[in-house]
C-alpha cells in the first residue's frame, strides 16, 4: 500500500500563487511591451544616442533626449529601434499615456542629422508623442539650413505632432524647468548614464531571477505533488530528508534573492538618504516603485511556498509517524499476542502445594515479562491519541489499532488476575488437603504406636484415651474442612484429577476420624470391663511403624502394622472391637496407604530383555531406572525428614538450630525433586525409542541443570549444620521410619553422585556409539525415505551432540566442585561475584616483595606464606590456609585476605632454578608476588591459563580503544 499526496490542494494553490507572481513580474517589468531587457542591448544603451534622464515636462510627459551624437545617421534601424522600445517602457503606464517629450540637441551638428532623426524618430517611435523640441546648429549655415529644411520637409516627416525649433538652451527653458532638464542643456537634473544603466540592469536581473525562482518553486511543488511515499519508515526518512534539503536548497535562494533586492533598493534610494535636500527624480521613483512592488512578489512567494511546504512537510511527518506507529505497534502486538498464547497455554492448576508454588513462580515470570510491552503498548496508545488529536490525516487507521491494543492489554491483564487468582485459590486448596492428610497420617502413626502391652491397665488405656483427645483437639489447629463447605469453596477450580484428589483426601479424614471413634469405644470399654489378666506382647523394634506420606512406597508397610496393633487389642479384649469394625478398618487403611506413584510410570516391557538390546539402549534403561530411584530417594528424604518436622508431637526432638536452619540443612531439594520428576523424567523416558535424542535433552536442560549449582554452593553451610546436629534424636526417629541403612547426610550427598552417573552414562554412550548401533536406532532422522525407511543423515551430528552434553556435565561438575571449595571461604566479600566465573584453585607459597628493591616486607630468603589462591574469569583471590580441628582430626579452613584483577596484572617467569615459580605484579600497587606452585605441571598449567586470560582481556580492550582511536600496549612480562 502506498500514501500518496495527491489528494492535498496544497500544490494547485502554490502553482496558482506562483503563477500569480510570475505575471504580475512580468507587469512591472512591462515585458509584454519591452521583449529586450538593458542586458540585451547594453551596447546600443552604451552608445548613448538617446537617453532617458528622468526629467517631465510640464504636465509630467517623460523626457527622451538625444544628445548631441556624431554618426547618429549611421546608427542601423534595428538598434535604434530596440533602444526607443526600451526607453519607451520604462515609465510607468499613466506617464507614458501623456505622451513623450523628445529634445534633439543638434548645436553642433548639421541639418542632415536633425532630418535622419526627425525621420527615424516618424518612423521608428513606439510611444506617444506629445511635442518636440530641436535646437537648432550653432552655425550660421547650418542654421539656415535647418530652417529651410524644417519649412520644406516637415510634411514629408508626417509628424502629426508640433515641432519646435530653438536657437539656444534658455528658450528651452521657457517650455521645460530647468530641474527637469541635464546639466549639458543647462539644467540642474543630476544623471550619470553608466549608473542608470547599472540600476535597471539590476532590476531587471531582480526580476528575472525572482521570476525563475517562483518557476523553480512551482516545478518543485509539482515534484512533491506527485511524489508516492513508500510504505516504510527507512525509505520514508530518507525522502523527507531529499525533499527537507531540496526545501531547505530554495529557501536559502529566496533569502539571497531577498537580500539582493533589499541591498538594491537601498541603492536606489542612496540619493535621497545621503542628503536630506537631495530628492530622487520620477525616473529614479519610478525604479524604486518598481523594486518596491517586486520585493512585495518574492513576499509573496515566500509566503505562498512557505504555507505549501508546512502543510506538505505536515503530510510527511504525519506519514513517517503513521509508518513508526504501524510498526511498533506489529512489534508489540506480535509479543502481547505470543504472550496470550503463552498465557493461554497455562491452564494446569496445579497437583500439590509445590506443584501450584512452580506454578504461581511460572505465572509471576510471565507477568513480568509482559510488563514492559504493556508498558510499551500503553505509550503507544497514548502516542496514538496524540496523532488522532492532532489531528491526524490517518485516523481512520490509528483508532482502531488504538482499540485492539487497550483490548490485548485489558486480556493480557485480566486473565493475569484471573489466573493468579485461580492459582491462589488451587493453593488454598492443596494446602488445605496437605494438612488434612499430615493430620491423617500423624493419626495413623498415633494409632500405630500405642503398645498393646500398655493397655492392659487401666492407667495405659486412659493414657491412650487421654492421647488420642489430644490428638483429636489438635484438628482445630489444623483448620480441618467440613466436606460440603470445602466442595462449595472450590468447586468453580475442580478438575477431574483435583477432584479426585480432595474425594480420595477427605474421605481418608473421614475414615480416621471414624477409626479414631472405633478405638476411643474400644477403649472405653477395655477400661471397663478389665476382666482378666493378659501376657503383655510387645512389638518387635523392627516393626516400628512408619509415617511417611502416602505417596511413598514406605507407606506400604503401614497396612499390616496397623492392622497387627489392632489385632493385639483384640487378644486383650475379644469384644472390644466388632469384627466388622476390623475388616473395615483394614480395608480404609488398605485404601489409604497401599497408594504408590510407582504404577503410574511402569518401566516399559522391552526393556526387561536386557540380552535384546544394543548398548545405547541399555544405558537408556540404566538412566531410567537410576532416574526413578534417583526421585523416590528424593522423596523419602522430602516425605521422611523434612515433612515430619511440621509434626507436633515430634517438636520436642528437634533442635532450635535445626528448626531454624532446616531450609539451609536441605537446601534446594525440593527444586530438584519438582525437576526432575515432572521434567526431566518425561524427557528421559522419550529417549527409550530414540537414544541420539539423549544429548539434545541434556543441552536443552542446561540452565535447569544449574539448580545443582546453587545446590552445592549451599552444602558446605548444610554440612556444617548436619555436624552439630547429627547426633539428634529426630533424625535417628526418621532414620528407623524409613528403614534407611544410612545417616540422612550420606543421602543428601546423592545430588552429587548423581551427576557423576550422568557423566559416566553420557560418557558409555559416547563410547558405544558407532555406525552400526546408531542404524538401528529409529528416532529424529533426516534424508529421504527409501524402502527400508529413513536413514541417518549424519552420525557425526549425533557424536558431536554427545560430545557437548558430556562436555556440560563435566563443566557442571567442576563448577560444583569449586563451588563447594569457595563457599567454604570465610569472610569472602559480596564483591567476589564481579570476578566471574571461578575457574581453578591451588594452594602455593607466596612471597610479597616491594617493587623498591630497598623496602621489603619479606625476601625471598625469608619463610613464605602459604596461601590458597582462587582464580577466577576477571581476578584472582588470595586466602589464608588455616588448621582447625574437626571431627576426623585437624584440617583445612580458608579465610579471605585479598583479591587482584587480572586487567591490572603483569605475569611473567622467573629465571633459572625457578621451574615452579612465576611472578605477578600489580600495576596500581606498590607490591609483586613470587608464587611457587607444588609441581612443575601445575606452575606451567597456572601460567598459561592466566596468560591465556590477559591476552584475551587485553584483545577485548584493543577492539573498544580501535573503535575510540586508541591503543594499549600489552601487560605480559
């Protein structure tokens, strides 16, 4: 679509305007009577055989004088006749209708010359002719002559106007003043021909260019008129920049033809303002009359030209406006509308209290990613309101897309709140439903652990009574929901799988509740009746129940548990419990705790043939299976030590310091519980048919896998909560509830191992891959199909991806690795993060030697320091090394002390006998250090890293100095 401009009137009224100007130049000028301007017969003007001195008779008739001109007869009539035109023009129309006074001064010429002029002047005169005078020769023959000639010829002169004959000047002045007549005929009028050439040279020159400009301007207005703006904003720029110049090119010429017409007028009228007494005569009025109408002409066209161009100059900007506000508003209109669609593709709701928190981070990201094109879309709505008010030729355009985005705003807004709200609410759900089922479980745990033994008294059966009314009391602190005022709150967010969820939920609640009814009975009637003695049976220790989450496996063992203690009331008591009561009992424990994520992922049939498959397949079902148990050891850690600590009745076993530091202790978990059982196992288990898809899943998960990072950096603060409070009864509780083998630290390790698995799986893969497998790994193929289906396009792709992703674990891995090292830093400073990324460390001697040979702090011969030495991407950091004790004896502890950038160090080498020395030197500082590695192999593999660093700094440094003009010399020793 093209924006054309001509529908303006803008161009018509200039080319009227001009057109206007162009004529009415033409006018003062009197070119229609005058087609010769002074330049064209400046030589004729020159010769000065007639004059137009500016004097008027009597009644103002113009006066044209022929001086006396030797040769006037050879004069060629063309000449003649071009010069009396132009004379004849000059004067205005109203001087010229009174007719000319011609004087034909002959004093010193013959009569043969009075004659061929008084026959040219009968021939040959354009204008009116009012009289004429001759005066006559000064000879005495010539004079009788001219009388008798004047008597003979004067009918042959067909002059129809009075001729008269003079003797002298002074009867010239009886007819004409004497302030209108030349000095040369004795009068006063002050003329200097050259001058008054010089003047209508000038005009006329004005006039012209006044004229060919006004043509320019309306050629110009033309070219604009018909000028089609392309519908892009460079192109557009570009034109209004061709056409600003063009403008800007005309304009600069109307100033100078302006101030050449305002230097000629003051020209003009020099006479008059040098000398206050001195008056300009008609002549000279008359060129300042003209000059004076022909500044009012360029007035006008500057006017006209001026009031085209705003308005053009309007159109182009309103254009270029319209072109940037069409395409800022694609822009944003393309990001909110792929941010609905992102939106729209967040219907989950979410499955528990972690999942909806994942969920609301998720939201509030796409929040605030949509934050600043709603900001930018709302600028332009208002930049669009400025255009239609301005107004703008375009509104018709700008008003509706000023529509569409206040509505993709207002969606992008409202679903925003409607979803945070839904989310809010799915989180008030889920947590209402997690306390329900910690209370559930904290009752069956209860119900579990009360000994049949101690019931056979009636002190133990009001212990158990007493017991369970604490228990039942504490449901008021949980905020348990009544069934129908839950389903009322939260129907409007149920989802099937929700639904069933809080069925599934509340009905347990019902059911404990119903038991813990049935054993309150049971009870009341044991404490009754206490009819006969029973041998106590304890419990084996190993059958210590457990209360770990019904999403667990371990939750499993709870059934038969339950039921056992149970069965031994029954042994105290036999009617106690109805047998009815039992079997229900243990079919709603069945239901409530023979639940297990494990059949929702079931480990696919082919892979139990492990003797059937090729290697990438078997490392794809070891990844698999380590992955599964990988989670559930996550999950017992999360269900078996950190749920349970929201317990009451297990409040008294933990630890201030651990209560307050349990988020420390664990660390980030739980992020990598969500992870990897709602990511990353999905992601893996697709791989099972497609094992070259194995790396592309490792690198798209690359900032994912970071967790592990901030995971690690966190351990050493972990550990050191775990040595003071390892020894706890709490966690030896929850050691025996899980039947762990081994110390709840030993599993928090299991991060790290399994990073190292996921290297040495990628790594068997690695090896494995060859030519042969990989053709008879079906998956993401390229290439044409043939008969025998698709086939690899290149295994050399596949290699090269497993090459990466092996690559990236052993980066991440090292990373961990140093970022267990500098956490363990004491005193490290906030600052340390500028260093970027931490690279290797060593432990060396340094020695610190002023670089004033005669000030030292230490010599070389001196004992050095021993320091560790941290080296990052941008500096270095240099901790002290101190032996502190410890569990298993003494060891290493480091505390900051300084840190370097690498920008402002020289490295070099030291001499012979140094092969595990190297120098370093601070440019701004007044001290070097020696550093003097364990070995050769790590001095050398110090050196080139830190060199490798500088270089790379120092090229980064000459590419911004180049742009600015400037150059560095290096820093390396």
């Amino acid at each position: 679509m093209l924006f054309g401009l001509q529908g303006e009137m803008a161009p018509q009224e200039l080319g009227r305007r001009l057109a206007t100007v162009i004529t009415h130049v033409g006018e003062i000028m009197q070119q229609e009577i005058r087609p010769l301007g002074a330049v064209d017969i400046i030589e004729q003007l020159h010769r000065q055989f007639a004059i137009l001195s500016g004097g008027r008779g009597k009644d103002g008739a113009p006066i044209i004088t022929f001086p006396e001109f030797v040769g006037f007869k050879h004069i060629p009539e063309e000449d003649f006749l071009n010069v009396m035109t132009y004379l004849t023009s000059i004067p205005s129309v109203e001087a010229a209708s009174i007719g000319f006074v011609i004087i034909i001064d002959r004093r010193r010429d013959k009569w043969s010359t009075i004659k061929a002029s008084l026959t040219r002047i009968a021939v040959a005169f354009p204008g009116n002719l009012q009289l004429i005078f001759i005066l006559r020769p000064s000879r005495f023959i010539q004079r009788t002559f001219t009388d008798f000639g004047i008597k003979y010829y004067r009918d042959e002169f067909k002059m129809k106007v009075p001729i008269v004959m003079l003797n002298s000047v002074s009867d010239l002045h009886g007819y004409i003043d004497k302030s209108q007549l030349t000095e040369d005929l004795g009068g006063t009028l002050e003329y200097r021909h050259s001058r008054w050439i010089n003047h209508r040279t000038a005009i006329e020159n004005f006039a012209l260019a006044l004229k060919t400009t006004a043509q320019m301007l309306q050629t110009f207005g033309v070219c604009l008129a018909s000028t089609e703006l392309p519908r892009g904003v460079p192109s557009t720029e570009d034109l209004l920049m061709s056409h600003t110049k063009q403008r800007d090119k005309l304009q600069e010429e109307l100033k100078l033809l302006g101030r050449q017409g305002i230097t000629l007028l003051s020209c003009l009228q020099e006479p008059a303002t040098k000398n206050s007494t001195s008056k300009l005569n008609p002549n000279e009025l008359e060129n300042v009359a003209t000059m004076q109408r022909l500044l009012a002409q360029l007035d006008e066209t500057e006017k006209a030209f001026s009031q085209f161009w705003s308005q053009h100059h309007l159109k182009l900007n309103q254009c270029l406006q319209l072109q940037h506000f069409e395409h800022s508003f694609c822009e944003v209109k393309l990001i909110l509308d792929s941010l609905l669609a992102e939106q729209a593709e967040l219907t989950d709701i979410g499955d528990g209290v972690m999942h909806v928190e994942q969920l609301l981070k998720e939201h509030k990201a796409l929040e605030e990613k949509g934050q600043e094109p709603l900001e930018k879309a709302r600028l332009l709505v208002l930049v669009g309101d400025q255009l239609i008010q301005s107004p703008h030729y375009a509104v018709d355009s700008i008003r509706p897309r000023c529509v569409e985005l206040r509505r993709l705003c207002d969606d992008f807004s409202n679903e925003n709140k409607k979803r945070h709200t839904m989310l809010a609410r799915s989180l008030e759900l889920h947590r209402q439903l997690d306390k329900v089922s910690q209370w559930c479980e904290a009752g069956i745990y209860l119900l579990a652990s009360q000994a049949v033994d101690k019931c056979q008294s009636r002190e133990g059966v009001d212990i158990a009574l007493s017991d369970i009314e604490l228990f039942l009391s504490t449901a008021e602190d949980y905020q348990l929901p009544n069934p129908r005022d839950f389903y009322n709150q939260f129907e409007s967010i149920f989802t099937v799988d929700v639904k069933a969820k809080a069925q599934k939920t509340l009905q347990k609640l019902d059911d404990v509740q119903e038991i813990f009814h049935k054993r309150q009975m049971s009870l009341m009637k044991l404490a009754a009746r206490q009819t006969r003695p029973v041998q106590p049976v304890a419990p084996h220790p190993e059958s210590s129940p457990k209360w770990v989450s019904t999403k667990t496996n371990h939750l499993s063992t709870l059934a038969p548990v339950q039921k056992t203690s149970e069965e031994l009331y029954v042994e105290t008591n036999p009617n106690s419990l109805e047998k009815e009561d039992e079997a229900k009992f243990e079919v709603k424990n069945g239901e409530l705790l023979g639940n297990s994520p494990d059949g929702e992922n079931p480990v696919p049939e082919h892979l139990n043939s492990p003797e059937s498959l090729s290697p990438s397949r078997r490392i794809i079902r070891d990844l698999l299976e380590t992955e599964e148990n990988y989670i559930k050891e996550i999950k017992s850690i999360i269900d078996g030590y950190i749920t349970p600590m929201d317990f009451v009745w297990l409040k008294h076993l933990i630890p201030d310091v651990l209560q307050n530091n349990k988020d420390v202790l664990f660390g980030n978990i739980k992020e990598l519980y969500e992870f990897h059982s709602r990511t990353f196992l999905k992601e893996l288990e697709n791989c099972t048919e497609n094992p070259e898809l194995l790396a592309r899943c490792f690198l798209k998960r690359k900032e994912d896998l970071q967790m592990y990072f901030r995971y690690h950096q966190n351990l050493p603060r972990a550990t050191a909560i775990w040595q003071e409070c390892e020894d706890c009864a709490y966690f030896g509780v929850c050691q025996r509830q899980l039947d762990h083998s081994l110390p709840l630290f030993k599993y928090l390790r299991g991060p790290s191992q399994r990073l190292m698995k996921y290297q040495v799986l990628l790594k068997g893969l690695l090896d494995s891959e060859s030519p042969e497998d990989l053709e008879k790994v079906p998956g993401n193929l390229e290439g044409d199909s043939t008969e025998n289906g698709p086939k690899r396009n290149s295994d050399s792709a596949f290699s090269a991806e497993l090459q990466q992703a092996f690559a990236m674990m052993e980066d991440l891995i090292k990373s961990c690795e140093l970022a267990v090292d500098l956490a363990a830093v004491t005193g490290c400073p906030d600052t340390i993060g500028k260093l970027g990324k931490l690279l290797i460390h060593d432990s060396f001697n340094i020695w610190t030697v002023h670089k004033d040979r005669y000030k030292m702090k230490d010599f070389i011969r001196f004992k050095p320091s021993q320091r560790q030495i941290y080296l990052f991407e941008k500096g270095l950091m240099f901790c002290k090394i101190r032996m502190e004790p410890g569990a298993q004896g003494l060891s290493p502890h480091h505390s900051f002390k300084k840190s370097l950038k690498l920008a402002s160090l020289s490295i070099r080498q030291l001499g012979r006998g140094s092969s595990k020395k190297f120098e370093i030197a601070s440019q701004n500082g007044p001290e070097k250090y020696i550093l003097q590695a364990a070995s050769k192999d790590i001095r050398d593999f110090w050196f080139s890293t830190i060199n490798k660093l500088l270089l790379e700094q120092q090229n980064s440094m000459k590419g911004e100095d180049w742009s600015l003009g400037k150059d560095r010399s290096p820093v390396l020793g």
